[in-house]
C-alpha cells in the first residue's frame, strides 16, 4: 500500500511541476499531505514536517546567507576588475572572445543566480560578438555550460535541492565535488577554445570600427521574455530560482553598463576603495567552508553582517541591499521550507523507505554498487527533461534509499546527481536559459544543435573525475 501511495504521490507532484499546474513550493506542501493522510497518519503529519523542518533549518539558513553575500559582492563590484582583465583580454580576437565568455560566465556564476549572469554576460560580450560577425549561439552555448557547471555551488538550486532532499549539507556535497567541477570548467574552455578557434577561422581578420556604443540594463529595469521572444515556454528566472510559469519577467540590481572596450560606465553601489576588503573578506568566508572549522550557515551570517557594515554605512542603505535580493532568496529558502513537508511525509510514513526495498528487489544485485555512477548519468537526460524539482525530489530520493541497501551514503548519491547541470541549465523548462536565448536573439534548435553533445561531454567528464577522486563509488 505505500509502494503505490508513495508512486502516486511521486507522478502526481511531477506532473502538477512540470505541467505548471502549481508552483514547486505549493506542490511540495499540499501533495505530501493529501498523500499523508490516506496513510492514516492523520495529525501525525503535523510531527513529522516540524521534525524535518528542523533539519532543513541549517541549509535554508546557508542559502539565505550565501545569496545576500555573493550578491553584495557582485554588487559592490569585487569581480569588476577582473571582468575588465576578462575584456581586454579578450580584444578583438574571436577566439579570446568565447574564451573570455566562459571565464566571465564562471565568475559572475558564483552568485547562483543563472539569469543575473546571463544578463551581464550578454551586456559585455553580444556587441562584440555581433561587430565582428560571430554566431550569438556560439555565446549562449558556452554561457549555457560554464552557468551550468557552476549550479553545483552549495547556494546554487540544484544542491539546494539535492541537500534538501536527502538531508544533507550542501558543503558537504560541494566540497569533495571540487575537482569535478573544477574538471567540468576545463572541458568548457577546451570547447569555447575550439569553437573560438572555429569562428576565427569562417571569420578570417577582423577589426572593430572606430565607434563606441553603450549596452546596458539600467537599474531595475524589467525584461519580458516569453514564448513569443524565446521560442519556447518559460519559468521562474535563476539557477537558484523555481521552474514555474510561462514568462520571465527580471527586476535585477545589476546596473552596470559596458562600452566595447569593457568600461563600466556606472554601477551605483560600487566600492572600489574597499575591493581589497571585500576580496580579504570572500578569501576568509571560503576558507573557513573548506576547513570545516564553523557551520556554514554561522559563517555566512557573518560575513554578511561584515559586508553590510563596511559597505553600507548607513541603515537605509543596508535594508535596500537586502531587499535586492529578495527574490532569489525567497524563491529558493521557500523551496527549502516547502520540501520538508515532502521529506518529512515520506520518512515520517515510511513511504521512501518501502519504495526503496520495492526498487532493491527490483534491481540487479550486480548493479547495487554502481547506485551512484547510475545516478549520475541518469541526471544527463532526466534534469534536461525534467524540472530540478522534479528530479530531486521525486526521483533522487528513492535512487538514494536504493543505495544505501548497498552500502552508499546519500550525500554520495547527491553528488553524482549534480552532474547532470551542464546540460539542464539548456532546457527549455529553465526560466534564465529563455532569458539567454532571447538577449541573445537565438532559436532553440539551433543552440540545442550545438550545445546537447557538448553537454553530455562536460557531465561526463565531471562524472568520471568525481568518482576518480572519491566523491561517490564509481563501482
């Protein structure tokens, strides 16, 4: 009996997700519930939530934090310089241009948001790329990969939602992660390099005129991208964000704007006179994550106390700052709070728990041991179909439970799931990827021609590391 319940609760959550029938985080609240009662877990349900609800309260602590940090960060203008490097660097040259969009992309990245990144990528690199007649698809494939790469950050949705769903920290997937991703960046440059190298040759020389021109989005300023502009369906904007809706619409505080030689023309909230501060203090704040010394989420809160202070002196400026961020953080320590109600249901009635012994019957003992390479792989193709929400939480969990019949830890199985982000960052469920599209003015099929194999390579390679370097059981 809950075999089936717990199946049925499963289809009807995905279908409801990826249908857009609700969003994530009234799916994830209503559907355990209704589920849990015929059960007959009746106001035991009350329990179990608030004892998962606890346990998740250290992860939605981190995430709030870790978004209003790197947000600041970005804000203050801590990467502008190394931004203006990335843009002189790459010149006129299209092969140091799609280098130079990897780079940029992997940096701005760090602060989980995909659709505050695609916008300042597109900002600085698109008028580039058109002056010299290079295909935009060229830059949103290689924007797509490294933002995609870069979701595995401990704020990023995917091991958001992956911590979420098992019960894990986030720095504790992330960590051992390291030289995967670190792997997953290198084969993006490998590619941006022979892309480059490819336009630079249909190109042959070329020379930008003399004339400068500015593109930029002001402050606050709204972008609507739908069907109509993107080719395609949207949702939620953000690698943090939710996968919901059909349109985008961004009210980012980004504000920098570029001329083509890669000035920034004005960002409001820039400090320059505290770069080397800011730099001392993000050097700290990830110092402490990797030697395990303090709880992440105390770290954060910190940091983000010190940031606020020295940045901005003044109260009213320190409540704006915050509220610029609102939505990336409501979305994803909404999806956090709203998933406990899932966990908890499904560990509380002991639904996972019997789906998991259905499956071990199921599957192959001579397949046990490689729960987590299956895991990963099955990520590739399932997170590019599927919404995060759907797969984290309705199929990881029981792959996880599977495994530990086997001897593997569900923080391994979380991490071999993360692979599969290369590519989902170019599904066409993903809000920030329409958003990329539509900036750059490219059709889905043509950016899908280029960008699925590519991909399946970069996960690939970051599966293989990962299990090289012990993050989860290869075999």
């Amino acid at each position: 009996m809950l075999v089936v319940l717990g199946f049925a609760m499963i289809a009807v959550f995905m279908y409801l997700v990826m249908a857009k029938k609700a969003t994530p985080i009234a799916t994830l609240i209503l559907v355990p519930l209704i589920f849990g009662l015929f059960t007959g877990a009746g106001l035991g349900l009350g329990d179990m939530v608030i004892e998962s609800t606890v346990k998740l309260a250290p992860t939605a602590a981190l995430l709030f934090f870790a978004i209003i940090f790197f947000g600041t960060m970005i804000d203050v203008g801590l990467f502008d310089p190394l931004i203006r490097a990335i843009l002189r660097f790459a010149g006129n040259d299209p092969m140091k241009l799609v280098l130079g969009t990897a780079l940029l992309t992997s940096i701005v990245s760090l602060d989980g948001d995909g659709s505050t990144t695609f916008i300042i990528v597109t900002s600085a690199f698109l008028p580039l790329y058109l002056r010299l007649g290079m295909s935009p698809v060229v830059l949103t494939v290689i924007a797509a990969l490294s933002n995609g790469v870069l979701n595995t950050v401990p704020w990023g949705g995917s091991t958001a939602r992956a911590a979420a769903a098992l019960n894990v920290s986030p720095i504790d997937i992330f960590v051992p992660m390291i030289p995967a991703i670190a792997s997953g960046l290198a084969a993006v440059l490998v590619l941006a390099y022979f892309m480059g190298r490819s336009e630079r040759k249909r190109l042959g020389e070329v020379h930008l005129d003399d004339s400068r021109g500015v593109l930029g989005l002001r402050n606050r300023e709204t972008v609507t991208v739908g069907a109509a502009a993107a080719g395609g369906s949207g949702s939620h904007a953000g690698s943090g964000g939710q996968d919901n809706g059909s349109s985008v619409v961004i009210a980012n505080d980004f504000s920098a704007s570029f001329t083509e030689d890669g000035t920034f023309v004005e960002r409001p909230n820039a400090r320059p006179k505290l770069v080397w501060i800011n730099f001392a203090l993000t050097m700290a704040v990830m110092t402490l994550l990797v030697m395990d010394l303090l709880p992440p989420a105390v770290i954060f809160m910190a940091a983000v106390g010190i940031a606020l202070v020295i940045n901005f002196p003044k109260v009213t400026e320190q409540s704006a700052q915050i509220k610029a961020h609102a939505t990336s953080v409501i979305s994803v320590v909404g999806m956090v709070f709203a998933a406990s109600v899932l966990t908890g249901v499904m560990n509380g009635t002991g639904m996972v728990e019997a789906m998991a012994e259905w499956l071990v019957g199921v599957v192959p003992d001579a397949l046990g041991p490689f729960m987590a390479v299956i895991a990963g792989v099955l990520s590739i193709p399932l997170t590019f179909i599927m919404t995060n929400d759907a797969f984290y939480f309705g199929v990881l969990p029981i792959l996880s439970e599977t495994a530990g019949h086997f001897g593997i830890e569900p923080v391994q199985m979380a991490r071999a799931a993360l692979v599969g982000q290369a590519l989902h960052q170019s599904s066409p469920l993903v809000a920030s990827f329409l958003l990329l599209i539509g900036l750059a003015n490219v059709s889905l099929g043509e950016h899908f021609k280029k960008v699925i194999w590519r991909g399946a390579i970069v996960a690939f390679v970051m599966l293989a590391v990962g299990g090289l370097t012990l993050a989860y059981p290869l075999f």
